[in-house]
C-alpha cells in the first residue's frame, strides 16, 4: 500500500469518527457532555487537517518526481 492510499484510509477514518463524535454531541443530555463532544470533535478535526497535509504534501512530491 502507498504512502498515499495508507493517509487517505486514515483520512476516512477519522471521518468516520468525526461523525461518531457528531452524533455524541447531538444525543448528549447536558451542556458539560455536549461540551465534552466537541473538544474530542475538534481534536480529531485537528489530527484529519495533520493528514490532509501530509497527503497533499506526498501528492505535491509525486508530482515534482514526475516532471
């Protein structure tokens, strides 16, 4: 598996768990839990942008590889 493909399955990943977390805050009973939700939800926000810049930076080296 490339370098590209192994980022992107992480990508989807922590997509997948953005929106677990979305759901969290949605279905939480009180503004603490709410609360609770949406730092764990920027906090993989944060880790997803880590990966969409890595994948972009790979993506930028391929390209110079190729010209």
């Amino acid at each position: 598996m490339s370098d590209i493909q192994l980022t992107k399955t992480k990508i989807d990943a922590s997509g997948r768990k953005i929106a677990t977390l979305g759901q969290e805050y949605i279905r939480a009973k009180t503004e603490p839990d709410a609360r609770k939700s949406l730092v764990k939800m920027m906090s993989e926000l944060s880790i997803q942008t880590s990966l969409l810049a890595e994948q972009n930076a790979q993506l930028d080296r391929n390209l110079k590889g190729i010209k």
